[in-house]
C-alpha cells in the first residue's frame, strides 16, 4: 500500500496542480470552481487513507474508503458537468 501512495499521491497532486492553474470559459467557471473545490475534498481524503493504511489503522481505513468512494464519485460527476471524462470508474 505505501508503494502505491508514493506512486499515485505525487501524480495526482501534479494534476490539481495544473487543474488549479486553468481559466475556464466563463460559463463554466463556477461548475469548474465546485470540481475543484470537489477534487481537493478527495485529496484531503485520498491522503489521509494512505496514512492511516501506512500506519495500519485498519477501522480508519475502512471509514475512510467509503469517503473516498463518495468523493470520487462526486468528482465525476462534477467534472462530467464541465465536459471531462474519466479514465476509470472508482
């Protein structure tokens, strides 16, 4: 599990990182600005499930993977709104 969190955190961070450096069209920019303020939810999350599995915390993690799961797919769902598709289904 700590392999995956080092491999995945850092790509994911990189990509809100250019995500935040975009200016939407203006029709767009509150859906886009409610994706991201979605986005950065699931990262919060997605980083504290990583700790808490690194530090094996099984009952935490359990809580935690039905946050990330509800997270991630309000991000999908937010980010279809703004015309992004995803690559995979959480």
């Amino acid at each position: 599990m700590a392999y995956f969190g080092h491999v995945f955190l850092p790509a994911k961070d990189q990509l809100l990182f250019e995500l935040r450096a975009l200016a939407p069209p203006p029709s767009d920019a509150v859906a886009y600005r409610r994706m991201l303020a979605t986005y950065n939810y699931a990262d919060f999350v997605l980083h504290n499930f990583f700790a808490a599995a690194n530090r094996r915390q099984i009952r935490r993690v359990k809580a935690l993977t039905r946050k990330v799961d509800r997270s991630l797919r309000r991000l999908n769902t937010r980010a279809a709104a703004i015309g992004l598709k995803t690559c995979a289904k959480p």
